[in-house]
C-alpha cells in the first residue's frame, strides 16, 4: 500500500475538531471518476417499476427497493411481486436469498470492465437498506458467504481492484434498515416473524430513533469491513443522519487512525448536513454543482438512464449514452467534481451489455482525453457557453439530472494541470472555436503551443481582443462526442 504521504502516524480524536482536519484525499482528486455496483438478493426480481406507475398505480423505479416495496399490494412492485412469486406472507424478501446465487460472478472481469472504462477507484455497496451484508460478516449472519452466493464478494473485489492498481471503495447504506421495511408490520408478513428480526428489525413506532443496540451493530459491521478490506474510500447514504453524533465520531476516528498506521490516503464521503464540513468529502446524489466549488466533491448517479436512477438491475432499465456520460463527467471535473458511477449487475453476476458498450465507449474517450480529465484541477472558472444548468442548490442540489439540458459544441469546460490549460469543448467543433474566456485571462504572448489531444500536429491559432483565443480546428477531428485543445502557456 502506498505510503502516507507525510509518512507519519497521524492520530486522530473522537471530536468534530479534530476529525474536521482530516485532507480530501489527493489521488481522489487526480482520479476523478470511479464506479460502484448496486448487486444484492434485490436483484433477483430484476424489475423496477413500470409505466403503470403512469396510469395511476403506485409504481417506484429503483429496484433497489423492491426489498420495501413488494409487500405494498397497491404498488406496482407489489403487484409484480404476486403475480410473479404469490403473496408475500408466503414469499418473503428473504426467500430472494436462495435464489441470489452469482454462478457467473467474476470479480477480476468486473475490475477489467471498469479499468478499461477509465475508472481509478472501484467496489461494491457493502450493504444496502436490506440488511443484507456482501463480505464475510460474524455480526450479521444474513451476508453473502454464509447464503446466496457463498462467496466473499467484497473480499473478492478488493483483491482483483487493487491488482489492477485501483483503490478500492465501500458503500454503506445501512443506517436506514431501521426504517426500511416498518410501512408493512401487522400484515402478516414475514416482517413480523421473531426469527427474521435481525433482518427486518424489530417492530418499533415510525417516530422512534435507532436504539443502542441497532447503532452497536452499524457500528460493527463498519469495522469488519474497515478491518478486513481495508477501502480507500467510504461513502455513507443519505440516512447517516439517523446515527448518533458519538457513534460517528467514533466509526471516523477508527477509520482514519487505522488508516494512517496502515500508510493509506483515506476519504469518506456523505450527504446532505449528515456530517460537518470538512470531515468528509461532500456528495450529490443524482446531481452536481451549477458552478466551480471552491471545495473538492462528489456526485453519484447510475449509468442506467430511469429518473432518479435506477440502481439496481432491471430488466426494462435502459442505460445513458456514452454523450451523456462524457459530457456529464467532463462538466462536473471542471467544476472541481469527481464521478462515482453505478452498474446494476444481473444476479447472476454478469454486467448488462448495455452498460458495458456505454462503458467501452467511455474508456476509449478517455484514453484519448484523459489527460484533461486525470491529475487535474479546476481553472479560474469552469468554463463557457449557451447551456448552463439552473439547480436549485437550495434544495440540496440531488436529483436533478432529470431535464438537465443537452450540451452542445458551444459548450466549453476547462481544467488546468502543470503549465497547460485544458478546454473541452462537448462536441464536434467547427472549423474555429472562439473561447471567449481567454479575452479576459491570457495575452498572446503567455500562450506557446495549441494542440489537440488526440492530433499530433500543432494548431494554428490567435487571440483576437473582442473574440478571445480563436483556433483553427484540424481536418479530422478525433472524437463524435467532446474534443480537448490542450493550450500550453510559456511560464
């Protein structure tokens, strides 16, 4: 494992003071893009909704809330649910388990796919509102080595991530289970068996916080993963604001300390006012900022194209084009952002082939412009052009891909690494593009070379005092998607 890069044990208290110290990571901010997967006994149904959910039936189109969902007989899952697998009093979620048997499950394939994709950072969601837990757990006895597939998931990821040189990220969203499946109690259910109770969880009122005991056991599950997997990044859902303030401290501080004996560069990321600012890295769910931070952040999204994502697979789910991938990371890079992507896998294990030609597509961008992307940091401004975004950050700034604009070859997003400044432009150019940006920041004679990536020969160009800098695109361009001038400054 590489070094700290003070190479000196850093200790860390069980205060807001002293965790708040605690540095984004830098190789999260050189990585820039990363990809996690939405795999569970969730999967097993592979539905997510339909468009009944348009005629006037409930209808909710995240498969990974089938687990909730499916014992709603008004609701579009639970409609699926009865007719597909009968009534839940005699098919519980627990009896996906059994069926949740990964027989193609390739860790090492998983980890080709996404490195050639141009991931720097990947894994596995160690747990999801479920209960259910992917590594090899002795405080949950529902995990994927003692059931469904019997294999060590996460123990498997983390091996063939870090072969291929990648950090290796964990995903936790567990501190909702507490609520996840109490909208059906009394019903007959499963739900409600004393057996199952560490599953589902006790029966409680709506109103009733987490008791100790539940937090002891979120807290657990958080050090087995820490303790056997060793991720260089954690990232908690929006229901870390459940979980008592001490028990945080206390995960965090386990967390960096065990981290810093170890040599490891460290981040964690969460959402909302979940944790204080500067304890942790700042993610948007579904969303991304309007304009250049002055801070380093996060956004999470799905590949697959469902409003609001639908994370887990479906079988009706389609997937984003590789446009709209490029353009979105491109955007979100220059704005100071980093990219962590989700995949749905089937539960057999395989990745859909949908998300594996939006991801080839991905890859084969970014060896060609990656250099615009990786090792970079934001410019003075983010970039220029007619399509701007318009998020209410007010409301938390999540899930506001749905109707977000198309970008177009007017469309420029800068970056900046070394002497070189990086402007992307979202398409094909024309046969000059004007950066107006640079009327304002830079004179001619700052300027020493204009090349495209992707094109050997240098550009003609010149910086016209109403226009900006001005170049002259070659006759092939390199990309249907975006295009990077890589403008090379003499100091």
């Amino acid at each position: 494992m590489a070094k700290h890069r003070s190479d000196e044990v850093k200790t860390y208290e069980q205060t807001w003071k002293s965790l708040c110290n605690h540095p984004v990571p830098e190789w999260f901010r050189d990585a820039k893009f990363g990809i996690y997967t939405t795999w569970g006994p969730y999967s097993v149904p592979a539905y997510g909704g339909d468009s009944r959910a348009l005629c006037g039936i409930k209808g909710h189109y995240n498969g990974a809330w089938y687990p909730q969902k499916m014992y709603d007989p008004s609701h579009s899952n639970g409609i699926f649910h009865a007719k597909t697998y009968g009534d839940p009093a005699k098919f519980g979620y627990k009896d996906f388990i059994p069926l949740f048997t990964a027989e193609k499950f390739d860790a090492e394939e998983w980890v080709e796919i996404f490195k050639d994709a141009g991931a720097r950072f990947a894994g596995p969601i160690a747990q999801l509102h479920d209960g259910f837990a992917m590594w090899k757990s002795k405080v949950n006895r529902w995990n994927c080595v003692a059931m469904g597939p019997k294999r060590d998931v996460m123990g498997e990821f983390a091996t063939a991530a870090r072969k291929a040189d990648l950090k290796f990220v964990a995903t936790f969203h567990h501190a909702y289970q507490w609520f996840f499946f109490q909208l059906a109690r009394g019903q007959g259910y499963d739900l409600d068996d004393p057996q199952f109770e560490d599953l589902y969880i006790r029966a409680h009122d709506p109103r009733e916080m987490p008791d100790k005991a539940y937090h002891d056991r979120w807290r657990d599950q958080i050090f087995e993963v820490l303790d056997q997997y060793s991720p260089e990044l954690i990232w908690f859902d929006f229901c870390l604001k459940w979980i008592r303030d001490d028990y945080k401290r206390e995960m965090l501080a386990y967390f960096f300390n065990n981290a810093s004996k170890k040599g490891q560069d460290v981040g964690v990321a969460f959402k909302n006012n979940d944790l204080p600012p500067g304890a942790g890295i700042f993610d948007l769910e579904v969303g991304k900022m309007n304009e250049l931070c002055q801070f380093a952040w996060l956004t999470d999204t799905s590949i697959d194209c469902v409003p609001r994502g639908n994370w887990a697979y479906s079988r009706s789910a389609a997937f984003k084009s590789p446009e709209r991938l490029i353009h979105n990371l491109v955007d979100i890079v220059s704005k100071n952002g980093q990219l962590l992507l989700n995949v749905g896998p089937r539960a057999d294990g395989m990745i859909p082939e949908g998300a594996r030609s939006a991801l080839k597509k991905l890859g084969e961008w970014l060896r060609l412009n990656g250099e615009a992307i990786y090792n970079t940091r934001p410019w003075f401004v983010s970039g220029e052009g007619p399509t701007k975004n318009t998020i209410d950050m007010s409301k938390g700034g999540h899930f506001n891909e749905t109707g977000e604009p198309r970008f177009c070859a007017h469309d420029i997003r800068f970056t900046t690494a070394g002497k070189a400044v990086y402007a992307t432009c979202l398409g094909v150019p024309g046969d000059e593009v004007f950066i107006n940006t640079f009327r304002e920041r830079v004179n001619a004679d700052e300027i020493r070379q204009v090349t495209m990536l992707g094109v050997d020969q240098p550009l003609q160009w010149r910086i016209d005092r109403d226009e900006g800098l001005i170049i002259e695109t070659p006759e092939k361009i390199p990309s249907e998607y975006a295009n990077s001038f890589k403008i090379e400054m003499k100091k």
